[in-house]
C-alpha cells in the first residue's frame, strides 16, 4: 500500500518499496502535473511562476537519490517511466542531498522534483518524495491525490522507456548540481566571515549523500577538516543514519583527537543535522532553531516573522518576542512551516526533529545550511555555543527540554494510551496544574507557568514519543517521571 506521510512514502525494500510500486507512484506524478490546474505545468499558477505567464511546451523533472541500496536503480526507474509518459528528467550524477534537488528545481523552473529516499530510516527502508516545483515537500492535498491515483491503477503493470533509448532521445540527461547549489549557500551565508574564522571542524557524513557536499564546501571556503563515515554504507555501520547525541559519539572523540572546535553532521539524505560544540558537547535542535535566530536578527539585522512546529521548543517564542518578532505554530511535518516560508513573510522556520531553513531558500529542511549557520555564528561572535546560549537563558530566561522515544510492544497499546489520554486526561503535572490541552497533533499539556508535556505517536511504528519543556532541570525531572506514570496507565 502506497501512503504518503510527513515526508514522502516509506516502506520497506522489496516488501512494499518495489520497483513495480515505484513505477506506479512515477506514472501518478506525470499523470498529475499533466492534468492538475492548481500545481500542473499547464496552469496558470506555474506561467506566472516561469514568468510572463509562459509554459512549458514539455515538463520537466528532477531526480535526486541518496547513498541507500538500490537508491540510484530506483531513480532511473523513475526517469523511465516519465520518459514514456513524455516527461523529460534531468537526473542526479550522483548521490545528492535532498535540500539540493529542491534547490534545482527552483532554480530550473522545474514543475517538481522526486527524491529517493528514507532520510534517517535504517537501511532496509527506502522512500519516494514528490516536491512540486516550489522545491518543498508536496501539501496534503496533493499527496492525497497521488494515492488516490495510485489505488485506481490497481494490479496494472507500468511500462518504462529503456534507459539508452531515453538517454539517446535526450528524455534523460544525467546532471552535476552540486556547484548550483553551493552558489545558493554563498548566497545565503556571510562567506567572508567564515573565511576568517580558522576554525577546525569534524564533520561526520554517516555514510549519507552530505558526504560530497558539507565536508567540500567548507574546504572550498578554506576550512581544515576532518571527515568521518564517507564511504557509502547501505545499512550505515548497522544503525539508522540519524545524527542523535548517542551517534555521534565517534565525531566527539575526532574532535578531542584533533582538537577541533566544533562538529557538524547530517543525515541520510543531508535535510536533518547534528551539531557538536566546542569540547563535544551535543547541541540540540531545539537549541539550534533559537541560535540561529538569534544570529539572523542580532548579527544580520533580518526582522520578519518565526515559524516552529507544535512541539518545538518555547524558547524560540522568547528569543523571537525579545526581539519584537511574531511566532506562529504549526502541526508536526515540515511541509506546514514550508507553506509559511513560501509566503515569504517568515524569516525562519524549524522544528525539534532536526529540520530548519530560511527565508529566500528551499521551503524544506537543509541539514546542510543548518549546519554552516551554526557555524557562522561561532566564527561571527568568536566564542563556543555555550556561551552563547548563557547570554540568552540571562536575556530571556531559561528553558530546559528533553525528547524521549518509548517502545510500546504492540499498536494496540499505543491506541489505547491515546483513547484513556482523550477520556481522561491529566489534571495536574509535574506538581503543577494543566493549563491547557493542545490536541492539534498528539496532546500536549500546558501549565500556568509556561511548561508543559508532549506526546505523540510516531504514526508508522509502535512508539510514542515524551516531549517535556521546563524553565529548571528540576521541573523537568519532575515532567518526565509524570509523563512515564501516563505511559504506564498510573496516572
């Protein structure tokens, strides 16, 4: 069964990932940009975005992969089927992150892209992205019409142009879009101050399709580095390729190793990141969102509004009012804050799993800028995160959080904590009474003072996942400890 969820469709390779079901998924997406007058290459909306209200005599796509099994095989099933459809790709030379087929897309005046892959998914998944050609994740409704597409086809077996008669016909045409794309990040980012810096960085690709982009565009920027798990690893050294404090304990001891003055890492597919400070000390994404925040407004003198995910950190509102800024709040999925960046009133959008970007780039994740923001940062005001970070908790006030995944035994469980949390839910927390009940994406429960518990299941596994938010540690203990009692029906 093909079903789209935050970020594309997953499943696993050759159970419910196969080559037939990704033809069928290719054939939808032609017969969509075809047919639909909202997004489709025919509409009015996509002539006034190639400008003078033109169109495209043929539509183009773009293709992109990451480092998985199979991952450029499947692509090139992709291109085959639109080639037959009478769509035209312009297919990834290599292993590329998703944030850079977003990027080419915008900058080619695409009508969408695909990416194949399961970002941080262990290594027996792979997954199937549709990005229309505003370079973002696909909205639900359109990701809606795609199944329903799909479901109709039923059983019927979806044919594909030979690979050297479509390469031969110029239907496909195989493209380096790595220089495009570092001139998108130039453009974004204060070169010259991280040309000055000197600073020594680790960068840990794990075995993902950053590793030809972060580590050499910082060396293009004159970095000394140090690179960690670049050689393509389809089960990624055993684990999921997700940049956690507990992975990233082999680019904590390279960094004491080399004496290096911060570490900076990416996913699968280069949209998440993970960022360690001077001495290793693990930095959130929580953390990052307000940090860059911080740097855009103080340092670059940007001033529009903030956009954060349900179940972000509340710093980020703080740092945001302290600066006379608006901070709007969306469900989980970044494709909500893309359509928010899209509008172009955002200066930045993320949320606590790792996905951030801003204004005047792809309105999606990029691990990849994510990390050089951080970076320049550090280089701009010369000194660790950490300290940093005390200035703002003096600033604004503190804020301690924590992200927990707990593994129930069965789906089952996981409906019936979710039936017993809406019947009866929770009147007092962490010694403090709830405030409010935000139901908008999971629950979450908010006290007089400003803290509050999350939870929320994760949709596609039996795991429900403890967000907690507290202005000491203390208090975060104590919201933890409550929300394990409503894990295990105590409470």
């Amino acid at each position: 069964m093909v079903k789209f969820g935050t970020s594309g469709w997953r499943g696993i390779i050759s159970d419910d990932f196969t080559f037939a079901n990704v033809r069928k998924v290719a054939h939808t997406v032609s017969a969509y940009v075809k047919e639909n007058q909202e997004y489709g290459f025919n509409s009015p909306d996509y002539g006034a975005f190639l400008g003078g209200g033109a169109k495209s005599p043929v539509p183009t796509i773009i293709v992109g992969y990451d480092t998985r099994f199979l991952s450029e095989e499947f692509a090139h099933e992709v291109a085959g089927v639109l080639a037959l459809d009478g769509v035209k790709t312009l297919v990834s030379a290599g292993d590329i992150p998703t944030p850079a087929i977003g990027w080419a897309v915008i900058r080619r005046k695409a009508v969408g892209g695909v990416m194949i892959t399961a970002s941080h998914n262990p290594g027996n998944y792979s997954g199937f992205k549709w990005m229309p050609y505003w370079g973002g994740a696909a909205t639900p409704k359109v990701t809606d019409d795609i199944e329903r597409r799909v479901e109709l086809l039923g059983q019927q077996a979806i044919k594909m142009m030979p690979l050297d008669r479509s390469l031969r016909e110029s239907w496909i045409e195989n493209v380096d879009f790595r220089k495009e794309y570092f001139e998108q990040l130039s453009r974004l980012l204060d070169v010259k101050s991280l040309k000055k810096s000197k600073m020594r960085v680790g960068v840990d690709a794990m075995h993902g399709s950053a590793r030809n982009y972060l580590r050499p565009y910082l060396e293009s920027l004159g970095f000394e580095t140090v690179g960690l798990n670049e050689d393509r690893d389809v089960m990624y050294g055993g684990r999921s390729p997700e940049p956690t404090e507990s992975s990233l304990e082999g680019l904590s001891r390279a960094m004491a190793k080399n004496r290096l003055q911060m570490g900076l890492a990416c996913d699968g597919d280069g949209d998440r990141f993970g960022v360690l400070d001077a001495g290793g000390t693990w930095i959130s994404a929580n953390e990052a969102l307000w940090f860059v925040l911080e740097h855009l407004v103080a340092n670059r003198g940007l001033n529009v509004k903030v956009a954060r995910s349900v179940i972000t950190s509340h710093f980020v509102d703080a740092v945001a009012k302290s600066h006379g800024l608006e901070t709007r709040e969306t469900p989980v999925g970044f494709k909500f804050i893309g359509e928010l960046l899209r509008s172009g009133q955002y200066l930045l959008g993320g949320e606590e799993s790792g996905g951030l970007s801003i204004q005047g780039h792809v309105p999606e994740k990029d691990g990849v800028l994510a990390c050089l923001l951080l970076l320049e940062l550090a280089a701009v005001e010369r000194q660790s995160l950490a300290k940093i970070r005390d200035r703002l908790f003096k600033k604004v006030g503190e804020f301690h959080n924590v992200r927990l995944n707990h593994r129930m035994e069965r789906n089952i469980q996981v409906m019936e904590l979710e039936e017993r949390l809406r019947v009866r839910p929770p009147l007092e927390l962490g010694g403090g009474s709830v405030w409010r009940i935000d139901h908008s994406d999971g629950f979450k429960f908010i006290l007089r003072d400003g803290s509050w518990l999350g939870l929320r299941s994760s949709g596609t596994e039996p795991v429900v996942r403890v967000y907690a938010e507290a202005g000491s540690a203390k208090k975060l203990d104590a919201l933890l400890a409550d929300g394990k009692k409503l894990l295990q029906g105590k409470l």
